[in-house]
C-alpha cells in the first residue's frame, strides 16, 4: 500500500520525462550536433559559412532530389547528434511509458491503492489572493481517468518516436522534429494531469502551439490546388486559428465559471455549481465544449483536422490517437461532474454535435482519394462517437463510455495511421514521388504483407467487427442510445456505423487489394502506381505489429467504466452477446463492409467511375461529398467576404475615425498656429491693445461683479 | 473753495489740456511744445502736494532734459512728405479711444467707490519734523547711512542710470 | 470743500488713459514715448497725492511716494535716452520712425 502510493506520487516523472527529453534534444543533442559539424572549407567566406550554417541548421545538407524540389529537404545520412536526439526522446519515454503502464496495471488489480478521488502529485500555490477571495494554484492531479489517458499518451507516443526513426530517416530537421514531439506529448500530459482549468489551459494552448509546430513540419512544401491540399505551413495555420475560435468560447466558459464560483479546481467546481443557476451553468458548459469542438475538430470547426494531414504522417497518428483531438474528449471527461450538474441541456448538445460531426465525417470519407484523408475524416467520425458518447451517458455510466471509445480508438487509430505513413514511404522509396492518393495504389497487399495485416486488424477493429476492439466500445455506444430512447442519435450513430465500415474498408481494398486479387481481391491484385514498393524497415513494422494487439484486445477491458468512475456498470460478454441490439450493429457494420467488398473487389474501377461519372446525380453527390460539403470554400467566402468586409470597416473606423481624430487634433494645433500666428503682428501697438484691452476687460468685469454682489 | 483748491483746478484744466494737445495736435513738434507746458504744470501740481524737491526735478529732468531729447530726436528723424501732418495715428485709434475710456471710467470709479487706507482730506501739519523741510527731508532718505533710508535703490538707480547712458551710445552709434 | 486724495487720483486717471491713448494710437514713435512719459507722470501724481495724503506717523515722515516718484522719473530718464537712440538708430537703418511699419518681430 505504502509503495503504491510512493508509486502513484512519483507520478510527476511521466509528465516531467518529455520535457527533459525536450531540454535534452534542444539544449544537449542539437548543440552538440551542431558544434560537431564539419567545417566548410576554409576559402569560403565568413558570410558564407553562416548561410550554410543557417540553412542546414540540424548539420544536414540540402539531398539531391531535383524532380521534387517542393518538398522539405532531404539528407543522404543523419548526423550522430541528430540520431542521438531520437535515442533520447525514445529511450525517455519508454521509460515513461513502463512506468505508467506499472501504475495502471497496479490500480487496475489493486482499486484500493489509489484512493477515489485521486492524489495530487505536485502542488504550487502561484498566487493567493489576499484575503482567500481565489487562488491561483498549479496542480497536477492523478486520478483513474488520469492514469487511462497517461497510458495511452505514453503508449502511442513511444510508438510513434519509435517508427519516426524509421519514417523520418532522411528528413532534415530530424532532431527538431523529436524536439517538437516531446514537447507535443509533454503539452498532452500537462492537460493529462491538470487538476483545474487554468493548468488544463495551459497545456490546451501548449498543444495546440506544438500542433501548429508539427503539422507544418515542411516548411518548404508547397500547396498542391489540383488534390484540395494545402500547403503545410497554411495547414497548420489554419489549425491554430481553428481552434482559436473554438478557444474563445473555453475562455469565455472558464471565465463565467470562476466568476460564480471563484475557482478553477474540478473538484471545488463540482461542489460549487450546484449553487450557480442552472441555465448559466448550461451556457458555461457548452461554451466549453467550444474549446472541444475546435481541439478535437467537430462541426464546424472540423476543417484544419483535413488539412492537419499534411504534416509528417506520424504527426498525424500522434495527434488524432493521443494528443490533440483527445484533449478536447478528455477535457469533457474531465469536466463531466460539471454537466452533470448542468443537466441535459449541455448533454444534449454534446451529444448532437457528435452525432451530426459522425455522419458528417463519415460521408465525406466515402469518396476521399487521398489516403490519409479518409482516415482523417474518419478521426473526426470517431470523435463525433466519442461526444455522443459523453452526451448520453448520464451520470450513472460516467465519462467512461466516451473515454473507452478513445482508449480503443487510439491504438486502432494509431495503428491506421502508421500504416498509411508505411504505404506512403515504400511508396515514397519506389516512385520517389510523394503519392497519396489511392488511385495509384492497389494490391500492395503481398508486397508489404506487415503493413497490410496489421491495417485490415485496425479496418476491422474500427468498423466494429464482432469481437475486435471498437466493436466493444462503439457498440456500446450505440446501444446506449437507443436504451436512452434518443431514437435520432441511434440510427445516426448506427448509420454511420455502416458507413464506417463501408469506407475503411473501401479505403484498405484500394490499397492493399483490387479486383484480381486472391480472397476474391482482398489480398493483391494490380498495382497501379510505379516502380516497386516493398515492405518498410523494422522499425516501422514493429509499431505496427505492437499496436496491432491493443487494437483488438483493448476492447475486453470491461471493467472500464467502473474504473473510471466507481459503481458505474460492467460490461458482460454474455450480456452483450445476448443483446438484440448489438447484433443489429453487427449486421450493420457487416452490411458496410459487404457493399465495399462488393464495388471494389467484384466491379473494375474504371466501370464504376465510369458509372458515377455517367449519372448526373451521383456525380453531383461525388463531388459534394468530395469537397467536404463544400464547407471549407464556405468558410473561404465567409472569411473573405464577412470577416475581411468588417475588417475593412473597422479598418476604415481606425483610418478615419481614430487615425481622425488623433490627426485632426494635431492638424487643429496646427491649423491653430498657421492661422493664428497672424495674430503676432510684430507691431509694439498691437501687442498695447491686447495688453490694455485685456486689463480693461478684466476691470470692467471685476468692478460689475463686484458691484451688483455676483461675487460675494 | 479756498486758494489750494483753485490753483488744482486751473492747474489740472491747463495739465489735461496740455495732455490733449500732445497726443492730439498734427504737428509732432507741437505736441513736444504741449509736452514741456505738461511737465510744467504737473511740477505746480507737486508743489500743490508739498513735494518741491520733486517740482524742480521735473522742470530741470522732464521739462529740461526729456523734451530737449525728444525735440532733438524729432530733428534728426524727420518724416518726409508729411510736413503738415506730422504726428499722424494708425487705424487702430477707434480701438485705442474704446479701451482707454473703459480703463478710465474703471479706475475713477474704482477711486471714488473703494475706501483708502490714507486719508482723503489732507492736513498741512505734521508731515515732517519742525526745522526740516522737504529738500532736506528727501536728501535724509535718499543718502542717511544710518536712518530710514532709500540708500540701496539710489545707488542700483545711479547703476540704471549708467548702463543706460552706456546702452544709449552703443545703439545710437553710426558704425 | 478743500481738496481730496480722489482729484489727484482722478486727474492721474485722466491723464494716464491720454497718455495710454497717444501710445496705442500715433504711428511716430517719438510721440509713442510721449504718450509713454505722460503714462509716467500720471503715476507720479497719483504717488506724491498718495504720499501727501498719508498721516499715520511715523510712516508718513518716510515720504515713500516720493521717492518712488523719485526712482520713476529716473528711470524715466533712462527710458528716454535708450527708447530715443533706438529710434535713431531703426531711423538710420530703415528710414522710418512708423511703429506700424516696424513689425520685426511678427511670426
């Protein structure tokens, strides 16, 4: 017992470790790196040299890729510090990562050992109001819902640093990039641990910087108009805009409630509201839940997850698995006592907005060509089950339902993740292009066979296959909807749940399969892109083969709930299994994959472009869904025509009437003193006149005041 | 109306008179003649309120000295042209004439409505001490070492004096 | 009647807004000093009346308005030389005695 709680209050090491990796790399690794460069001849000029210094600022030099000059430079060999700085990162969180698995697997076998409601594990007061009006303190909290989410964070980030080695093997910036993921998993963390909302906000705002950091990874890459994809650096503007949106309404959120209440912490919070008025707090929450729609990239502040994928493809598993749309999920976790308190209402539009993102998501990722698109918009789907999720399940099931949908989601997600960046890099080696589209893949199944298997066990485990991981989780999910008689949720969800399968699987048959292949063109058959594609390194198939397991068993994790709430209820194989419900969802999701199966194994592609193309109505739907409803040109027009117009107004405001009346007072003066210096005659007598007739003013005014008694 | 109370006024008629005729005459060397018949009668004026010492000082320095400058002046300084107009006004004299009349009606009134600190009717007696008059009694305050006296201000006077005999060469000089 | 402390004061009053007016109105600056010197002399006659009118010993043997008429006429004196070798020496320079003419020191 005793040990145990030394174990839990050592818990800050996990969080602190890839900030020191960060320290490490930046300060230690890089430097070195950089000291240990090999100087440029000594006929260059000092100028020079701090060019190529400048340029190749992690000790690499510019590769020599000249029919690809748009994308980010390549190295033909990575440096020893640069190589160092990834052996850091890796062999820290490794270490993180045991760690935390020890102590979740000790509360999960030993409840006792951590008590109920947590244990601070690092407490510092910042400032005390004087006279204990509020306090401002940073407290890290490690609780169950805490530990589940830390052991995915470390989990899949180590995973993630781990196949980086491999993925990012020539690509300059390598130590840079481990620097910019520590200190992405390290932000995670800090919303992992936060025990009030001004610590969760800080590492709210940390991930999204380190997000915007990652996704445009590339600097140098340019945006490709004729595939809708945009250029990385705007990619990952739009990110940290998008979510500035969203974080208006969290800070507006915490604001209202640290004024009712006058504190931050969860804890004092879930006491606190219940003497707020309920609509207030109603208002409150949903504000709140704005700073999740932009983190975790609901409607409609969806779109910069899409445009997300155009950083490193690691990046992409990091932050749809673990670290940035999790937050959003976690932070409702986190804060369910409070809509709890603030009743249906909030619930209720958690809910919908989930629903409506995860049919929204899921129809547009049926017709996606771009690889990691479909898994994009997949994400924001799975994150729409999520929020439905947290929406219905009431305070008997607590957050757990939502965070057992992340917890699974995260391995399978990962895994599909680093999957596609394994097609997307033999591709890379065999075309020396960069192709991600799926048109010119298919039947890469025999030729990278890892890869392969390990993508169908995430397509399964995501389309809610029986008795694979998100079967567990997502049916769950469904199933709670309709227990609740929220008819609507439940035939989105379950319709979306058919989608789903539809697309993934549509998605994996495009790659790995095609018409042609053997298992009736599941496994091989043409491909239809260059060169030869062969399977990745080892360390990019061992992540995959790593997270091939959790994306099935994850999901027998059945006393989930209860683990993160005590006394909410167990899940029962039998139970499950018996459930009429369930087997509707089976059959949905089976019906999913049946049609994909269908058009893309049994039908030749070109006939069923053909067909498309060929009925104006199907064309129409294609191209609707294809550019997402047409939401980010909306959002274009918006921008450019309502927000710019009131800017130009206030712009105008500023220029005329501001820049007015500060320019005008200056002209006034000046005004004043052009025209009345005419004033100053020169002349002796002039100056009399003034004088003396001011004095004669001055007396006539003083003698008939005081003679008619005005003064006294 | 005793004798004291006649002269005032044949004295004060022929001052503001005089005074009239300076600022008024158009001959600039007319108005210089009215000046010297000013200072004249502003001496009787002080003999009037017992100050000799100070009656032939503005004959010997104003009706002496100042006028002579001023006729000197006006001699080296002739206006050409305007022989018979030689003292003309500007176009400001409407306003000059509005602000004097307000300043003196202000005053004069200001005079005959506030009360004084002195007395308003004079008494012969009792100013100075028997055996001293006037002339005596000024030089006591003006040079006595060792009394009640005016002897700092006389000597910084004779200072102003100097520099401004000095500041009159330096500007007047032909150079 | 005999007389009284307010005709010196009112002939002062008189004679001063003459003078004011001779300095404000005349466009020869000989006669502006001339205004000026009877500005001056109305002061002085308001002094000496106030210094004869003034019974309360032992300040009244101090004879203060006297002396200060004293001071002024020396002044005065003063005025007069530097005013009058200025105007000679504008006169030599710009062939003029006309205030209005002399506006050197306009904007």
């Amino acid at each position: 017992m005793v040990i145990a709680m030394a174990l839990y209050q050592y818990a800050w090491a996990v969080l602190l470790a890839p900030l020191l990796s960060f320290v490490v790399i930046v300060f230690g690794t890089r430097v070195w790196d950089l000291l240990s460069r090999p100087h440029i001849a000594a006929t260059t000029t000092h100028a020079e040299e701090h060019a190529v210094e400048a340029h190749g600022s992690e000790g690499e030099d510019y590769g020599e890729h000249g029919e690809d000059d748009d994308d980010d430079p390549k190295v033909p060999r990575l440096s020893a510090g640069a190589i160092a700085s990834g052996y850091v990162a890796i062999g820290i969180m490794a270490l993180a990562c045991i760690y935390s698995w020890i102590m979740l697997l000790t509360s999960v076998f030993n409840r006792q050992s951590l008590p109920a409601g947590g244990i601070d594990v690092l407490h510092y007061d910042w400032f005390v109001q004087p006279g204990g009006v509020a306090s401002y303190s940073i407290i890290f909290h490690l609780d169950t819902l805490a530990l589940a989410m830390m052991v995915v964070v470390t989990t899949v980030s180590l995973l993630v640093y781990f196949y980086s080695q491999g993925y990012m093997e020539d690509s300059a910036g390598y130590a840079r990039f481990f620097a910019y993921l520590t200190l992405f998993t390290f932000s995670m963390l800090v919303i992992v641990f936060a025990e009030n909302f001004l610590v969760i906000f800080v590492g709210w705002e940390l991930v999204g910087l380190s997000s915007y950091l990652l996704i445009g990874f590339w600097i140098n890459k340019r945006a490709k108009p004729a595939e809708l994809r945009p250029s990385p650096s705007s990619a990952a503007l739009q990110a940290f805009v998008a979510n500035r949106v969203g974080d208006v309404g969290f800070i507006i959120g915490i604001m209202i409630l640290f004024a009712n209440t006058g504190t931050f912490s969860f804890a004092q919070l879930s006491t606190a509201v219940t003497h707020i008025d309920k609509n207030l707090l109603t208002v409150a929450m949903i504000l709140v839940f704005c700073g999740a729609i932009g983190k975790s990239a609901q409607v409609p502040l969806h779109v910069w997850l899409p445009s997300a994928m155009e950083g490193p493809t690691p990046v992409s598993a990091l932050i749809h698995a673990a670290t940035m749309v999790a937050a959003g999920v976690y932070m409702i976790a986190r804060t369910f006592p409070l809509y709890v308190a603030a009743g249906p209402a909030a619930f209720g539009t958690v809910a919908w907005v989930g629903a409506i993102t995860a049919l929204f998501a899921a129809t547009v990722a049926l017709v996606q060509s771009d690889f990691k698109r479909v898994l994009a918009y997949s994400t924001i789907s799975q994150l729409g089950y999520m929020f439905v999720g947290l929406g219905v399940a009431g305070s008997e099931y607590g957050p757990g339902l939502g965070m057992f949908h992340l917890f699974t989601h995260a391995f399978f997600k990962a895994l599909l993740f680093l999957g596609a960046g394994s097609v997307l890099h033999s591709l890379h080696h065999a075309t020396h292009r960069e192709v991600q589209d799926m048109r010119l893949m298919g039947g890469l199944g025999p030729k990278m066979p890892i890869t392969a298997i390990t993508w169908l066990i995430a397509t399964l485990s995501i389309s809610g296959f029986p008795f694979f991981a998100g079967f567990f989780s997502k049916d769950t999910i469904i199933n709670l909807t309709a227990e609740r008689s929220d008819w609507g949720l439940y035939i989105i969800t379950l319709g979306t749940a058919g989608l789903t399968a539809f697309y993934m699987l549509r998605a994996y048959i495009l790659a790995f399969g095609g018409k042609g292949g053997s298992f009736g063109g599941l496994w091989g058959g043409p491909y239809r892109g260059e060169g030869q594609p062969h399977e990745s390194p080892i360390t990019i198939t061992l992540p995959l083969i790593l997270l091939a397991i959790p994306s099935v068993i994850a999901g027998y994790w059945f006393g989930f709930f209860d683990y993160i709430q005590p006394g909410a209820p167990v899940l029962n194989l039998s139970t499950i299994l018996s459930d009429a419900k369930t087997w509707i969802g089976v059959v949905v999701a089976l019906a999913g994959l049946a049609v994909a199966y269908t058009l893309y194994c049994r039908v030749d592609a070109a006939k069923l472009h053909a067909f498309v193309q060929n009925n104006a109505l199907l064309r129409a739907t294609h191209n609707f869904l294809y550019h997402a409803y047409y939401i980010n040109e909306l959002y274009d027009l918006l921008i450019r025509y309502v927000v710019l117009g009131i800017s130009h107004i206030e712009q105008a405001f500023d220029t005329y009437v501001v820049d007015g009346i500060v320019n005008g007072v200056a002209r006034l003066a000046l005004l004043l003193g052009r025209d009345g210096r005419y004033v100053e005659t020169g002349r002796v007598q002039s100056y009399m006149i003034g004088f003396f007739g001011g004095v004669a003013v001055l007396a006539v005014l003083v003698f008939a005041l005081v003679t008619f008694g005005v003064g006294k | 109306m005793d004798l004291a109370t006649l002269i005032f006024w044949i004295i004060a008629v022929i001052l503001v008179g005089s005074a009239l005729m300076v600022v008024g005459l158009r001959n600039i060397v007319h108005s210089a003649v009215a000046l010297i018949l000013l200072f004249a009668m502003a001496a009787g004026i002080y003999v009037l309120l017992d100050a000799e010492f100070i009656a032939i000082v503005q004959i010997l320095i104003y009706a002496g000295a100042v006028t002579i400058l001023i006729l000197f002046a006006l001699m080296l300084t002739r206006i050409t042209g305007q022989q018979s107009r030689t003292n003309p006004t500007n176009k400001q004299w409407w306003i000059a004439l509005v602000i004097c009349t307000l300043l003196g009606v202000s005053i004069i009134y200001a005079a005959t409505t506030s009360p004084h600190a002195v007395a308003t009717v004079g008494s012969d007696s009792g100013q100075l001490p028997a055996g001293i008059n006037n002339v005596v009694r000024i030089g006591q305050l003006l040079y006595s070492p060792t009394q009640y006296s005016f002897v700092l201000p006389f000597e910084i006077a004779s200072l102003v004096l100097l520099v401004a005999i000095i500041g009159a060469i330096v500007i007047g000089r032909e150079d | 009647m005999g007389l009284t402390l307010n005709h010196f004061l009112i002939l002062g009053a008189i004679l001063f807004c003459i003078g004011l007016y001779g300095a404000i109105s005349k466009r020869n600056a000989i006669a502006v000093l001339m205004g000026i010197e009877i500005m001056l002399n109305a002061v002085n006659v308001t002094m000496i009346g106030f210094s004869f009118f003034n019974h309360v010993k032992p300040y009244s043997t101090y004879l203060t308005g006297q002396i200060f008429a004293i001071f002024i006429i020396t002044v005065a004196a003063a005025e007069a030389a530097v005013a009058l070798a200025m105007i000679i020496a504008i006169y030599r320079k710009r062939e003029t005695v006309d205030v209005g003419e002399i506006d050197i020191m306009k904007w």
